[in-house]
C-alpha cells in the first residue's frame, strides 16, 4: 500500500504519515512529494493509494491549496483525520551555541510561529527562507559557511536527528500550535459513531438570503457546526465557496436527510467525506 504525503523527510507531514501508518493492518510505503498539488494529483490519478495532507494550522489557519483542490481539481474523500502537536527547535551544528548564531534559515511559518523567541533570545540575528523546515535542516546540516556567519535552522526533532545535528533550545514557538492532517482517497470510511462531515457549496449570486437558508438547515436540526469558512470561487469577484464540518456521518438519517435539503438550495455541492473524529 502506498501512502503519499508532503516531503522531504524531517517534516510534520511525515511525521503524520508514519502515524497513520502504524494505524493500518497492512505493510504500507511513504512516499514523499515535492508539493501539495503533485500529492493530490497522485491520488486522483491511483499512483498513490492515500495522501496524508496538512488540511489546517491552529496559528496559520486553512491550507488554501488543498481545500481549493478538493472543491475543484479532484475527486477524493477525507476518510480519517489526525492532529499533531508542532513543536519547532532551533538547530546548528553541535559544538554551536546560542550566543554565537548570526543567522537563522527556515519556511517563512515557522519564522513567524518563532519570532517571539527571535526577538528575545536572537535580538538582530538575520532572516533566510527557504521551502521547507527540513530543507533548512538541510542546509544547515550540509555546512552553510560565510565568512563571520554561524547559521542554525528552525525545524523537527525528526530533521536533527536525520542530519545528525545539535537541538540548541527546544520548543520556541507559541504553545498552543497544532496542524489538522487528513487522509484523502477514493473510498468512504463506515460509521463509527463519533464522526465528522465535511462539504463544499456556493450560492448563487442572485439569491438574497441564501447562506442563511442553508445554516438554516443545520439549525432547525439542532446539528452542530464545528467549523465554517468561505474561499473567493476563482470564478469572479463576489462569489465564494463555503467549506463546513459538522458532528456526525452521512449515512446518519439526520445527515443525510439534512445535506439533501442542502444540495437543494446551493448552486454547487460536494460531499468532501464522512470520517472519524479525531480522538487523542
């Protein structure tokens, strides 16, 4: 079985990969991809059987990307879902200490998530990007040498520990940091009794009251919303889709009868899966 997730090694992604792995019943393979979109694709196209994709950060918000592909580009199904804790560390070679980084490299939010810390700790130290936590890993690891400089990077534990590097303080960023990861494939998962929906809509431009109408729905059933949030359609200015999870799955007699009446007064529908809840 082939599992996909965002790579390289040393990130969350996989992180949570090798979490849903060891879930299954079945010999699976990680395999990692260069970006989100080429994830995706491999899925709805059966090169993978499964992506393992960030979905939403508790401090950076939704995955534009993957909930626009879903609504658009794909056809697939969230069929689990996983939360895992992020803890970012300041890394550098061993033998480096804190007083004596110069330079800091890491993906632009993990920078932001630790810039308290920065302020603090590395008052003036200089700023460098790169794609991801374990490319500055990476970097680090292969001995980014400027005359007078000593660079660390912002990444896992996974990341020092796969380059062999020193972690020179751990956990800098803000506490309360989590990402939702959820599983996408071509199936549904059964009901467990303690799931969630989630689906996709818009309105049509000409109708007033619309999205009230569709809360409506939900609220004269008493069903609980869990989340709702608009995305720009792409279409034209004004037009939005509207991304919900619910308690609850589809094949519940509520549900279903519910999201019936739903795809009766939206422009657009998609049932984006029924899985369950994420549990610690």
């Amino acid at each position: 079985m082939k599992i996909g997730y965002l790579g390289p090694e040393g990130t969350f992604s996989e992180e949570a990969g090798r979490q849903y792995c060891k879930k299954l019943s079945k010999n699976a393979e990680l395999i990692p991809f260069a970006t989100l979109h080429d994830l995706l694709l491999a899925a709805q196209n059966n090169k993978i059987n499964e992506a393992v994709t960030p979905i939403e950060n508790s401090v950076e918000g939704t995955i534009s990307i993957v909930t626009d592909m879903l609504a658009k580009e794909v056809n697939l199904t969230i069929n689990q879902e996983l939360v895992i804790p992020v803890y970012h560390h300041l890394i550098a070679q061993k033998g480096v200490n804190l007083k004596e980084i110069t330079d800091v490299i890491s993906n632009p939010p993990a920078l932001d998530q630790c810039k308290d810390f920065l302020r603090k700790k590395l008052p003036g130290v200089k700023l460098h990007l790169s794609y991801s936590t374990a490319e500055a890993v990476k970097n680090v690891a292969l001995n980014l040498e400027e005359e007078g400089k000593v660079f660390a990077a912002i990444g896992t534990q996974a990341a020092a520990n796969l380059y062999g590097l020193k972690v020179v303080a751990s956990k800098i960023n803000l506490k309360d940091n989590q990402t939702r990861f959820v599983v996408l494939s071509k199936f549904s998962h059964k009901k467990t009794g303690d799931d969630k929906t989630s689906i996709v809509f818009s309105i049509a431009k000409d109708r007033p009251g619309g999205l009230h109408d569709v809360l409506a729905e939900f609220a004269n059933r008493s069903i609980n919303l869990t989340k709702i949030e608009s995305r720009p359609s792409k279409k034209s200015l004004g037009e939005y889709y509207f991304f919900v999870d619910m308690q609850g799955h589809i094949a519940d007699k509520l549900i279903g009868e519910t999201l019936k009446n739903v795809k009766k007064k939206t422009a657009f529908f998609k049932n984006l899966g029924s899985y369950p809840r994420f549990k610690k």
